[in-house]
C-alpha cells in the first residue's frame, strides 16, 4: 500500500489508478467548485492547487487560430490521400506543435476539438473542406489515423485529447441552428453513426461535439444517442463539449425547452459535460447549473458524472503528473521535418482528374499562368497563421524558372466615378504596420476587429485603380495595388486594410446594384451602402453614392494577352474559403463562378492547350470536354504551390483519389435538407446517374495492373487477396480499393461499398501482394424489423478496382447469414420510424428524452411502407399511438383503406407529445405491405394490431 502525508494527496499520487485519483479529487470538491468546471474555462481551484483549464483547441489541419503554425491541406484534402499513415504523421506532428506552443502560451489547449467526421453527404454544405469523405469507411479510417496521432503512442498519457465533430447528421448551414435532420434508422445505423463509432472503436478519441442542429427533431445536445450509442461504443470516459453557443440556442433559437434552466439540465442529464457558452464568462453557465439544482431538475451526483469525465481528460494529458507526463517537453514547432510533412501532405492530396498526354509537363515548357487563384495560398476559418507560404505561380516560376513562366491574375481591373466625377482613391499609408490578421492567436478570432490605423479612402480626380474579382451570385471583393483589400471597420469606415477577405463576418465583400445609369455598392458584412462624406468614404444607411463602373480592362483581355505563345496555359481556379461557401454558408450551386468560367474560356479559345488546376474546398460542376488535362486540390497549405509545380513537372506522380463524387449537374443533387441517402439515391453508394468524376477516381502518370484475385471465408473474416503491379516507367502510387455489393438483395442495398483500401508505392515492374481481412459484419445492414444487424445470406460481389467506377477484378461468393423473416406484427407492432419506404414524411421526437415518431411534412400530407407484415391467422382490430390532429388511413399491399382514424384537437393545453391511442376494426391475414397516409400534422408513434 502506498502511504500518504497530509501533503501528498491521493489524486496527486501517480501509482495510483486514475479512477481512484479522481474519486479523491471529487471528494475534496466543493460543489460550487464542481458547478464551476462545467463551463469551457474551468476556473482554477487555488486551496487545491488546481489550474485552470479550457476545453477547445482547434486543429483540424494544424494548430488554428493562435498564431503562425505549420499549416497542412484542409480536412478534405488529407481524405483524399487516401492515406492513413501519413495522415497519422501529420496527427503527430499537430499534437507536438500543440504541445509546443503551449509551453510558450497558455492559452493553447490541449483538448483538441477535431478530426471532423461529419460526412459530404451534400457537396454544397458549406463546411465541405472540414470533413474526409461521403463514405462512413475512409472516413472513420482517415479519422482513426489523425486521432492516434493526436493522442500519442504511450498508453497512459495522452499528448493531446481529440474531440470529435460535430454529433450528428449535420451537413447543412442554412438554419444550422433550427433545422432538424430526418434519419431513417438504417440511415442512421448504416451511414451516420458509421464514421463516429468506427473511430470511437479504435481508442484514441477523447470525446465528441454535438452540432447545433437537431435529428428527428430533438437537439444534438439532448439526444439519446449520446448514452445509447456512444458511450456504448468504449469504456473510456468520454467529454462531450457543447458547440459554442448551443446551450443558449435550445431556448433561444430552437425554442425546444422554456428556460435555460431545463435546457441546461436537459443536457448535462443527456451527456453534455462542457458547456461552450458566453465566450470565457461562465457565470451565466453557473447560474442556470445553479438554478436547475434548486428546482430539482439535477443532483449533485449529475454533476459528479460530468466532472469525472472532464477530470479523466485532465488526467491523461498529464496535467496532474507534470514528472511522468512523456509529452511534457515537446518542442517540436516548425522543424524541417514538419515542413517536409507538409509538402508530402500537399502533394498527395492532388488529384489528377483527366490527362490526354500534357503531362508531365516538359523542362523547357513555356507557361502562361492565369486565374484568380495562381498566386495565391488561401486559408480557411480553422486554419493557422502561415509562417511559409507558397502558391502556384511561385512554385512554378521556381521548378521551371521565372523567364519560363508568364502570368495573368484575369482581375477585372476597375475605377469606381462618383456622381460628381471623382473617383475612389486609396491615400499612402507608409507608417502602417504591415499586419498579419490573426498573427497574434486569439481564443475567439471572431471578435478580431478590423484596422482602424490606415487612413479612409477618399476621391480625388484620378482615383485609384482596383482589381475587382467577382466570385458569384454578385459577390464581390475590391483590391488596392498595394494588395490590401477594401474593408469596413468598426467606425464604418472603408480602407484598404485587409491582407485576404476573412473573419466570421466577412468585411471584404460587396455587391453592385443596379440603379439608374449607375450602381450602388452594397458592404454586405453591415448590408449598408458605401457613401461619399467629407471625412472619407464609409457605409451608411443613407445617402447611398451612385457610381459609375469604369472598366480599365477586362480579366479575359489579360488573359489572351500572355496565353497565345506559351507551350502551355494553366488555368489556376477555385474559391476563397471565406465567401460563398464556408462556416454559416452553403453554397448554391456546383458552377464555377462566372468570372473564372469567363478566364476558362478565353484561355482555351486563345491555346489549346490549357490545363485547368481547379484548387478549391469542394467540388464543381465544369465542362471538361475540351481540356486535355484537369487537376484537383484543396486548400493545401503552406506548401501547396511547390506540391502543385512538383505534380506538373512529373516530379511526383499524382495520386490522390476523390473522397467523394462529383455530381455533373446541379439537377443531380438531392435537397440540401434530405438525409436520406437510401431513399434520396445519395453519394457514391447509391447514387444511379453517371457522375462527371466517381468516388475513388484519380489517375496517375503510371499504369497499374491487378490479378490474380483469391478469396477464402474463415471465422468471420472474408480473406482477399490480389496482386498489384506498376506497367508503367515512373515510380508511383496507386490506391487499390476493395468493395463488395450484395448481388440480389431484398430491399436497397449499396451499388457498391467500400470495404478497404491501401496507397501502395511501386517501382516500374514491381508487384505486390495486397491482402485484406474483411469481417462479415461489413456485409450486414440494419434489419428494422428486428432492431438489430442482419447478414443477409446470398452472393456477394467483391470488387477490386482503381475508383468506385474503375473496377478491375471481380467475383462472387456465397455467404451464410439469417434469412428474412415477415413482421411479426401481432407480437411487435411496428414502431411508426421504422418504415421500408416514405414520400412526404418527416421523422420527429416521440417524447423530449427519446423515441421517434412521423409526421407529414409540413403538416400536409405523407405515406408509409412497411413490408411483408405477417397477421398470422388474422387480425380484427388496428391500434394506432398518435399526437396532434389528422387522419391516419390504413391499406394493404396498396389497395382500398381499410381503416381512416380521426384524431381530433384535444385539450387547449395538449401539446405535441400528448399521445392518445385510436382503434378500429379491420380484417386482415397473411402476409401483407402496410400503407399509411398520413394528413394533417398529427404524430403517429406505433402502430399495433390484435385479434
């Protein structure tokens, strides 16, 4: 036994087991103490030596938003290496930096809030560049890699704690906050909770963030799931931290609980234990925490579960055991290794999308390089401040040399004439700082404020020239010759003071409107109008100043200008994470703006060949028929201009895949709102039309062949193996995908699904074996009938190929699993959520706390399938579970109603979780389809039958 002075509590005892350690602490707690560690800032216990602590540290692609930090490509291009071991090196070489730069700043944490494993369901969320993949497996693969980094290798201490985004089914920005998701359950089980709990699974996730929408209705932040599945999942203790402002959101916006007091306890009941609100102030957190404890609507012992959780967080990152932390000394920040990590990461991540013979390029190409993106390196919200930067044009004019490369930004170059015949004029500012937004760190770089030390513009009779970039749907941005681009400040005033557009309102963009024979240009940031006054020029809300659009010259005059005699022309496209497209934004549309497409085009018309490099944070919907070359990156980070010359040269051949598909048109796309990838016909998986690029694809500057396929079944595992060998004359690598698909299922299944995966580099001639064990749980789906897993017994494909679409080798074996059976319902009734098929239907919260049931979309009207419903040797009578007024029509396989039941209004104060059961008589044996129409917005819960 190990014997304590006074001096040496238990919970500072390092040979003691944490639980035991943190049952000490909570003991030694007072309970305004404990109230107190519920909020983001944890205050510091002094009596007890305690410091304070903070969950939340961003690091999605590098440590963000505190400072200059190694800067790797955004989330959606680590998926798409396609690389786990990278990916986990470029975890470890996050958590390291974390570690590093706080050692110098404590105000960085050590709770890392990332990977996300959201899933790109939808290519026009806004928060596309922040997840891996549409497919729940590469996902949870990419993720399980970055999180084992991020944690560290030793099995006690944790370099860094990982959190999960954003808990569940959140892929849209328009109302985020108020939308509710309605997940089927095979949705849920097969697509959504794959990527969290796979990742979960693997024991380096700390915990998870819910996202600010609801799923069938009920708040992230009070779902059931968050008991029922994920803590299910590990026996480690998990943290689950609030998304910033959400507690509030539950009365304020959702309207889902009357007081912040419910709302408060609601959560931390449900399994909040962080509550990210009111910035660093916690006190309103402790008041409503306070409040719940004297209305009863918590006990101490709710928030013990909570501040256990946090505690053996604390505990593992070593904050209590300062001697035996590993991880103590880091001090690994911005080492040659992590710049070579970066670049590898970068040049990874680039997908070649098509390629008729124009690349590699030649060494003695001479090269025209135009578009709005050739010189620049963009950053995204949670992205860090770069202290390297390189961008395509630099790394061309390095790889080929600058007397080889001719460039062309294709701005619209433009003079803005007031109505009295000056123009807008940008005054010299020679003892401003040449400052950095964000350089500094900031716990919230929402509240940086814009420069307020340069001088407003003014108007003089010449003005001053302005590179104006339209980046669609009218959204513009306005630079200055010097590089700073126009903003507005808090004093309303306009200069020209921004180094890129930026922040979480953005003060950069503008838009022109129309009036008379002139414009009025519109700040969108304040949705006031640029005025003309004698102190300068600012945005009020009256006295708009018309303006005459002076166009110097147009970007597809540049363009042609410099692109006729080059060898080859590189069209450099793509979006600014901050506009159209980012955190509180969905896009509209899969189109390049009309202004890149207007470069495109004159490009093309003026050199044949011209080489489209489309560098974005989503996909696009282009016409690449006449382009003999397209590539694809994202953001890529402090060395992507380098990555993207080294890929051109032939330096390295590409081989990144797409981690999701690009749908061709706008009219492929399902409701930014629908989640029901099954019935909706949704990504890669189920998705039946023909895609401009499919999930997978990439092409290389090698050539690849596979054979020799074997399978083997074996205790639960199907054995295959195949081989792999490089027919071409360059070292590269190749990315061997394996999937598999059910031949003839009984209901929707997967066109295909991808099962593993493995980046493999080759010598030319060299060949490998490549094998790979598959549980046959990855065959099963979620059998509603029964609430559980089913392998359903019959042949399955096995897929080998280089895409989704690519598929090189393939056969067939038979497996064994549980047969289907008919609904038993006279046993079980059908729970009303668990349909085969809807139109017009809309899952929501059976009660606050849990359960599901349907309505009719807006309240109108809906139907339901349920399949093969056994009656046995016959039913008389139909019970149905509802809330809310309608009508519920019943028929089978289709035919007549049967039964129409009538709910009435109740009671004035009934509500929407009232249920009241209605009966009639049918006649019913066998088995049979079970239709339901639904009209009015009535509640429907369950469905029984007797007789």
């Amino acid at each position: 036994m190990t014997a304590h002075t006074p001096h040496t509590p238990p919970f500072r005892d390092p040979h003691l087991p944490f639980a035991k350690r943190i049952d000490d602490l909570l003991s030694r707690l007072t309970l305004d103490e404990k109230v107190g560690f519920l909020h983001q800032f944890a205050p510091a216990v002094e009596r007890l030596g305690i410091a304070g602590f903070r969950t939340g540290q961003e690091a999605l692609h590098g440590v963000a938003w505190m400072g200059q930090a190694t800067v790797f490509p955004q989330a959606v291009g680590l998926g798409a290496t396609w690389n786990t071991d990278l990916v986990h090196r470029v975890g470890e070489a996050v958590s390291k930096e974390t570690r590093a730069m706080r050692a110098r700043d404590e105000r960085v944490g050590l709770n890392v809030w990332s990977p996300t494993v959201n899933l790109l369901r939808h290519p026009l969320w806004g928060r596309n560049e922040e997840g891996y993949s549409e497919d729940p497996k590469l996902t949870s693969a990419i993720a399980t890699a970055y999180t084992q980094g991020l944690r560290g290798s030793h099995p006690t201490y944790w370099r860094t704690a990982p959190v999960l985004k954003h808990w569940l089914a959140h892929n849209n920005e328009t109302d985020r906050a108020t939308a509710s998701s309605s997940v089927r359950p095979r949705v849920l089980h097969e697509y959504d909770l794959r990527a969290f709990r796979e990742t979960v699974e693997a024991g380096a996730v700390a915990g998870v963030m819910p996202a600010y929408n609801l799923v069938n209705g009920r708040p992230n932040h009070v779902s059931p799931y968050l008991r029922e599945h994920l803590r299910a999942w590990t026996e480690e203790e998990l943290l689950v931290c609030s998304d910033a402002g959400a507690p509030s959101n539950l009365v304020d916006h959702e309207h889902y609980f009357d007081t912040h007091e419910e709302a408060t306890a609601a959560s931390l009941v449900a399994g909040v234990d962080s509550f990210t609100d009111h910035g660093t102030d916690g006190s309103q957190i402790v008041q409503r925490v306070q409040g719940a404890l004297e209305q009863g609507l918590l006990t101490e012992a709710d928030i013990d579960t909570a501040v256990r959780r946090q505690l053996s967080v604390r505990f593992r990152l070593g904050e209590f055991d300062p001697l035996y932390d590993p991880y103590a000394e880091t001090k690994d920040f911005d080492t040659p290794a992590h710049r070579a990590l970066a670049q590898e990461a970068a040049e990874q991540a680039i997908v070649l999308l098509k390629n008729e013979g124009v690349l590699p390029l030649a060494p003695d190409t001479r090269l025209a390089v135009v578009g709005l993106l050739a010189d620049e390196c963009k950053l995204d919200w949670y992205s860090g401040t770069l202290i390297h930067r390189s961008t395509p044009l630099e790394g061309l004019y390095e790889r080929f040399g600058a007397e080889r490369v001719e460039f062309a930004e294709g701005v619209d170059r433009v003079r803005l004439k007031t109505s009295t015949g000056t123009f807008l004029h940008v005054q010299e500012a020679s003892e401003a700082s040449d400052e950095v937004r964000g350089a500094e760190g900031a716990l919230d770089p929402a509240l940086l404020a814009g420069r307020t030390d340069l001088p407003p513009l003014t108007t003089d009779p010449t003005g001053t020239e302005f590179a104006l970039i339209d980046w669609g749907a009218g959204v513009l941005t306005l630079r200055a010759p010097d590089g700073r681009y126009l903003s507005v400040a808090e004093d309303g005033y306009l200069r020209a003071s921004a180094d890129q557009p930026g922040g979480w309102v953005v003060q950069e963009t503008f838009r022109l409107e129309p009036h008379g024979k002139g414009h009025l240009l519109r700040h969108i940031g304040t949705g006031r109008h640029v005025s003309v006054a004698a102190d300068g020029v600012k945005v009020a809300d009256e006295n708009p100043e018309i303006f005459d659009l002076i166009i110097v010259e147009r970007g597809e005059d540049a363009v042609t200008r410099v692109t006729a005699q080059a060898d080859v022309v590189l069209v450099v496209a793509g979006n600014d994470p901050h506009i159209n497209g980012r955190e509180t934004e969905d896009r509209t549309t899969l189109r390049l703006p009309p202004h890149q497409e207007r470069l495109l085009r004159a490009a093309r018309a003026a050199n044949a060949n011209t080489v489209l490099a489309l560098v974005s944070a989503y996909p696009y919907a282009v016409d690449t028929a006449a382009l003999p070359a397209v590539l694809w990156a994202s953001h890529g980070g402090q060395a992507a201009g380098t990555a993207l010359a080294r890929v051109l040269a032939g330096d390295v051949s590409p081989a990144g895949r797409l981690p999701q598909t690009w749908y061709a048109d706008d009219a492929d796309l399902p409701g930014l709102l629908d989640y029901d990838v099954i019935g909706g016909r949704q990504t890669y998986l189920y998705f039946e039309g023909t895609p401009l690029f499919p999930f997978g694809h990439g092409l290389s500057y090698a050539s690849f062949s596979y054979g020799d396929l074997t399978t083997r079944e074996e205790d639960g595992t199907l054995h295959v193996s195949f081989t792999l060998t490089n027919t071409g004359d360059v070292t590269a690598a190749e990315v061997a995908q394996l999937y598999t698909r059910a031949v003839d299922p009984a209901l929707p299944r997967p066109r295909r699904e991808l099962v593993a995966h493995r980046r493999v580099t080759l010598a030319p001639g060299a060949r490998e074996e490549l094998s790979f064990e598959v549980p046959l749980r990855a065959f099963e789906f979620w059998d509603v009938t029964r609430g559980g897993w089913r392998l359903e017994p019959g042949p399955y494909d096995v897929l080998v190929g280089a895409s989704s679409e690519d598929i090189r080798l393939r056969t067939t074996v038979l497996l064994d699993g549980e047969p289907a059976a008919p609904r038993a319902v006279l046993q079980r009734g059908l729970d009303a959520a668990d349909f085969d098929e809807q139109n017009g239907i809309e899952i929501v919260d059976r009660t606050k706390t849990s359960g599901d049931a349907v309505t009719a979309a807006d309240g109108r009207a809906g139907e339901l399938v349920y399949r093969d419903c056994d009656f046995g040797d016959g039913v008389t009578e139909v019970a149905v579970s509802v809330a809310g007024e309608g009508v519920v029509e019943l028929s089978l396989d289709g035919g007549a109603v049967l039964a129409a039941l009538t709910s009435e209004v109740g009671e004035p104060e009934s509500g929407p979780y009232d249920y009241t059961t209605l009966d009639a008589g049918i006649v019913a044996e066998g088995v049979h389809d079970v239709h339901l129409r639904l009209r009015g917005p009535l509640r429907l819960a369950h469905v029984g039958f007797s007789g």
